[in-house]
C-alpha cells in the first residue's frame, strides 16, 4: 500500500517502528493502561470460549450466542466478569511477553535476514518465556470462569468464590505446582500461536506499508489493526484444538492425577472427533479478532506515543535498515 502523500521536509516516522525508536520510559505507563482497557472490553468473549472448550459435548451451551444469553440469563451479567480481577494480573505478564519479544528481535537483527523469520522466532521464544506468569494467572481466572455455571433458575445461588479462597483451595489441595497445572500444554498451545500470529502480522503490516517513511496517524494505525486482526483470525483457526486442550487440562486437570496434554487430546478426539477439538472456534475466532484489532491499535498508537525524538525521519530517507 502506498504511504500517505507528505510536504517536503515534513517530518515522518519509520513505516515500521522497532524497539529501539522507543522511549520506554513512556512505554511502560501507556502499554498497561491500553491492555487493561482492552481487558475491561473483551474479557466476556473470553469466559464464553473457555466454559465452551471445556464443557462435555453440548450440555450446557450450544454455541457461542447461546453461551452468552444463558450466562446473562441465569447467572446476571456480572458473571460475564467472573475471574476478571485475577486476570487483571496477566497484563504484567503481557508486558514481559511483548518486551522479549521485540528485544529478541531486535537482536536477532544483525543475525537473520529475513523478518519473517526474526518474527516468527521471537515470537515463539517471548510467548514461552512469559507463560510464567500468564499460566498460574490463567489456572485462576478459568477455575473462577466456570464456577457456578448453570442452565437453570436456582432458589439458591452458588456461593461466590473469592481469589483468594480459590488460591489456598489450590495450595492446600495441589500445593503450589498447582498454579503450574497445564503449563506443558500452555507452551505448546500459545508458542505455535504467538509465533504464527506475529508472522502474520508482519507480512500484512509490511504489505500496507512497504519500507518508505511514512507520515503516521489514524488512517495508519487503523490499516495496522485491520492487519491485526486477520492474523488473529488465521492464527484462531488454526490453533484452536491445541487451545482447547490446554484449557481443559488447566481447569480439570489437577497435579498427580495422571492427566497430560496427550491423554486429554485423546480423550477428545474419541468421544468427539474433530468438532470437539474446534470448540469453541467462533467464539475465539471473534475474541482474538477483535482483541487483536484492539490491542494493535493500541500497541501501534503507544509505540508512535512513545517514539523518541531522533527516531524521526525527514522526507526522502529511508528506514530499511530499522
């Protein structure tokens, strides 16, 4: 895609801003504030995947808008929100991912010719690294999702279940290697994911706006989050029997029972063939869809926020070698 026709002089950004344009001192106040907004918004679409993936077959919903009505139906809207708080938690394990991230590859540089591949690498690599943080976050927040799910008008709610109930319950039962539950299964169902979506991504962002300086704003930033969300999209399908495995394991599964990521696959595929392993698809279509256009967006708007003044181009320089 062409860049936006600029005045002589004027000055312009690298059409792709890399980790060292960035004042990181103005990095890490604004990337926070942007993923707990985005949390705040998308959070639903992620309950409903996962008490999607993991319910037996269709006893409880029968897809995604149905999932939706009957929580709001039987449980209030509120419970759209169960396990939101602990999430919130996972915004820091977001800012270690998407740091390694663009540190890897920004070293990679000099090593790996081609940015496909430094994207794909890195993104593999961050996504391992951080699930240190993010897996005891997700062990949390999923057994909170799926707490008091049901289908029918009780006289008698189900009694709320606080974090930090949920916390000792966990200690005191599975010790803390609890929080660890499925952090095999993590690995290989979020590494494939990070490192196809990164590559993604790239390939579209590079395709909207070539190597040329560009003069950057709301038209740009939209374009990138367009891009976004079509890796999110492809990277939804093509990865969602590895995630739906992992969910079940982290939310049923408990230290020393003898579960793994392969008996549970198998366990799967023999009570529900290929549709069991797409549980769950339009839903987390939709989600990373919509999480991925939001979080580009605002992930491409902090960098451009948090660029350093000598990271500016003038018209007619290049940033080829960026």
């Amino acid at each position: 895609m062409a860049s936006p026709t600029v005045k002589a002089g004027e000055r312009m950004q690298p059409a792709v801003i890399e980790w060292k344009h960035i004042d990181k001192s103005k990095f890490y106040v604004l990337a926070p504030l942007m993923g707990i907004g985005t949390r705040v918004v998308l959070y639903p679409t992620q309950l409903v995947k996962t008490r999607l993936q993991v319910q037996h077959r269709n006893s409880l919903y029968n897809g995604t808008l149905d999932a939706f009505r009957k929580v709001i139906r039987y449980e209030g809207f509120r419970a759209l929100y169960k396990g939101f708080v602990p999430n919130l938690v996972g915004v820091g394990g977001g800012q270690i991912y998407i740091s390694f991230y663009e540190f890897l590859k920004s070293r990679l540089e000099p090593h790996v010719e081609s940015e496909v591949q430094r994207n794909l690498i890195s993104g593999f690599v961050a996504s391992v690294i951080s699930q240190t943080i993010i897996v005891p976050v997700n062990v949390i927040s999923q057994r909170m999702m799926v707490h008091g799910q049901t289908i029918e008008v009780v006289s008698q709610p189900v009694p709320k279940l606080r974090t930090r109930d949920l916390v000792r319950s966990i200690v005191r039962a599975e010790g803390w290697a609890g929080f660890y539950t499925g952090y095999w299964a993590s690995v290989i169902a979020f590494a494939p994911s990070s490192a196809v979506w990164w590559t993604s991504y790239g390939v579209v962002r590079r395709w909207q706006s070539g190597y040329q300086p560009m003069k950057q704003g709301l038209g740009t930033t939209f374009h990138q989050a367009i891009g976004g969300s079509t890796a999110g999209v492809l990277t939804a399908v093509a990865t969602n029997p590895l995630d739906v495995v992992r969910a079940r394991l982290q939310v049923s599964g408990r230290v020393g029972d003898g579960t793994s990521f392969v008996s549970v696959f198998k366990q799967l595929w023999r009570e529900e063939g290929l549709r069991g392993l797409y549980k769950g698809v339009s839903a987390r279509m939709f989600y990373m869809g919509c999480n991925s256009f939001f979080l580009i967006g605002a992930y491409e708007t902090v960098k451009r926020l948090s660029l350093k003044e000598d990271a500016y181009l003038l018209d007619g320089a290049s940033d080829t070698g960026c």
